[in-house]
C-alpha cells in the first residue's frame, strides 16, 4: 500500500489558502449548530407562552365569575349580619337553610412553574419573565385566599338549621368568622383586579381576547342556591 506524504506548502499565499479553508469550515458547523439551537429555543419559548396563553384566559375567565358570584355572597353577608343582629338582641337564632359555599377556583398558573422547571425561563426575554412571573405569583397568592375565604364560609355553615339559643360566646365568632371571610373575598377582588393589568401587559393575550374571556365568565350562572335568601321560612 502507497502511503501518500501530506504536500509541503509551496508558499505562503497556499498555506494563507488552507487556513481560510479550515477556518471557514470551522465556522460554518459552529454558526449551524447555534441556527439549530436558536430554533430549539425558539420552539421551546413558544409552546411555553402557548401554556401560558391557556392559563391567563382562564384567569381572566375566573375573574368574569368572580365579578357575579362576589355580588351574592355580598348579599348573603349581608343578610347574615342582620340574622346576627336579630339573635344578639334575642337570644335566640333564627332557622337558617344550609348557607351558599363559595367554590375555589384554580387560579394558579401552573404552567410557568412546569417552564421555570424546564429551564425555558432563561430563553424568554427578561422585561417577560418579569411580568410573568409577578401573574403567577399573584394567581399564588388569590388561590390561597380564596380557600382561606371559603374555610371562614364552611365554619358559617355550623349556623344553618333550626332556631335555637345563641350565646355571646357563639355570636362572637360568627361574626369573627364572617369578618374574615369578607376580608378574605375583598382581597381576591382586589389581588384580581391588580392582576388584570400586568396580564394584559404581559402581551400574550390582545385586548379582544381579554374582553371575550371575561364576558364569558360574567355569563356564568353561579345557580339559585348562592343567591338565594338563607333565613328559613320554617316557624
């Protein structure tokens, strides 16, 4: 077998000729291979921001129900209050009928945590991954709440039933009770509200979209039993 010797450079205009060659080629695989990454990332951004689209309509769709569900708790609190007012002054509560409970919602916008776990955050320009993060971590902090508001809700549902005595002790916390359960709802309206804003900056979603999903939520029809009167007509 011929082993054939590399040629000499005959010159330094050839050996220039070579290291272009080489360098170019070098650079070449490294320019494509940072093309084919660029698209991975890109990929990856834009089904993530697609996730993302999912879960703010839904929070958007969340606080259109929010809007008409706070409107009858309003009214049973307020019904509430005067039931409270009618025992302290006789000792006795009025028969109540089982008391409308608020559902949770989810609020929480799970998928940025899958996409911060999936170290796509880093791909995702930063003034984006600001606002992002501060919607989800608001969504955190309403779907905490919410189930606060509700716990206080189900602790008032002791009050439904027959008339009976009520103590000083009882009446006190009910109305500690309700007192936080108030609270708890003007928070989430007020969490919600201040959301809304960083949402629709966040520029996923264009201002259609927004005023369609929260139409469709104020469409909702959270049932007679939330807005029903609670004191019983039963003697």
């Amino acid at each position: 077998m011929d082993i054939h010797k590399p040629k000499p450079w005959h010159g330094l205009r050839e050996f220039l000729k070579e290291y272009a060659i080489i360098v170019v080629g070098v650079l070449t695989a490294l320019l494509a291979e940072q093309v084919v990454e660029a698209l991975h990332h890109h990929a990856l951004v834009r089904a993530a921001e697609e996730s993302l689209r999912d879960n703010f309509l839904r929070f958007v769709a969340f606080k259109g129900q929010l809007d008409v569900e706070n409107a009858c708790m309003a009214k049973r609190a307020a019904e509430l209050r005067g039931l409270l007012d009618q025992a302290a002054r006789t000792g006795h509560l009025p028969a109540i009928e089982p008391i409308p409970q608020p559902m949770p919602h989810p609020w929480q916008i799970d998928t940025w945590d899958a996409i911060v776990a999936s170290q796509t955050a880093p791909y995702i320009p930063a003034d984006r991954v600001i606002l992002y993060s501060r919607v989800a971590m608001s969504a955190v902090d309403v779907y905490a709440d919410a189930n606060a508001e509700a716990a206080e809700w189900g602790a008032l549902q002791a009050l439904a039933g027959a008339s009976r005595p009520f103590g000083d002790a009882e009446q006190a916390n009910a109305r500690a009770a309700l007192a936080r359960a108030m609270s708890k709802a003007e928070l989430v309206a007020t969490i919600t509200g201040n959301t809304m804003p960083r949402l629709a900056a966040a520029g996923l979603l264009s201002a259609d979209e927004i005023k369609r999903a929260l139409n469709a939520g104020h469409r909702h029809n959270p049932g007679p039993a939330m807005c029903r009167p609670i004191q019983s007509q039963r003697s």
